[in-house]
C-alpha cells in the first residue's frame, strides 16, 4: 500500500471525527495546539501525521488511538474495495 492511500485515509477518518463533534478544523488546531491548515492539509491527505501528532489529536477528540487507526484502517479497507 502507499504512503499516499495512507494519508487519505488518515485524513477522511479525521475529517469524519472532527464533524461528529461539530467542531471547524480551526477549533480542532487550536484545541491540540496545530494549525488550521495543516488540520485541512491532514484531512486532505497532504500531510502524514507524526505519531505525536495522532495522540496529540486523539487527546483532543477525547478518544483513544486505536479508535483513531482503526477508524483510519476502515477507511483504507473501503478506499481499496472500491477502486
């Protein structure tokens, strides 16, 4: 698999955590202490996210990370079944 399906992956799991909070990926940066683009260049998959910056993340959304990765995993699974 590639870096690239990787980061999409990461980046729809995140984008789909931060809306079930209703939260702007403004409020997400600033709450885990990053940057509102580099949140829009994570969910766009852009950006790989540092293992500090998945805790980090995590952290902020009140969730494990596991949750975090298998969220991102589910969304991997998908991705490569449906192309």
């Amino acid at each position: 698999m590639k870096t690239k399906n990787h980061n999409k992956a990461f980046g729809i799991a995140l984008a789909k955590l931060r809306k079930e909070e209703q939260w702007s990926q403004e409020f997400l940066g600033f709450e885990s202490d990053l940057t509102r683009t580099f949140i829009s260049l994570l969910e766009r998959g852009q950006r790989s996210p540092t293992l500090n910056t998945i805790f980090r993340i995590a952290s902020t959304l009140n969730i494990g990370v596991d949750e975090v990765i298998r969220k991102t995993l589910n969304e991997l699974s998908a991705n490569t079944h449906s192309t």
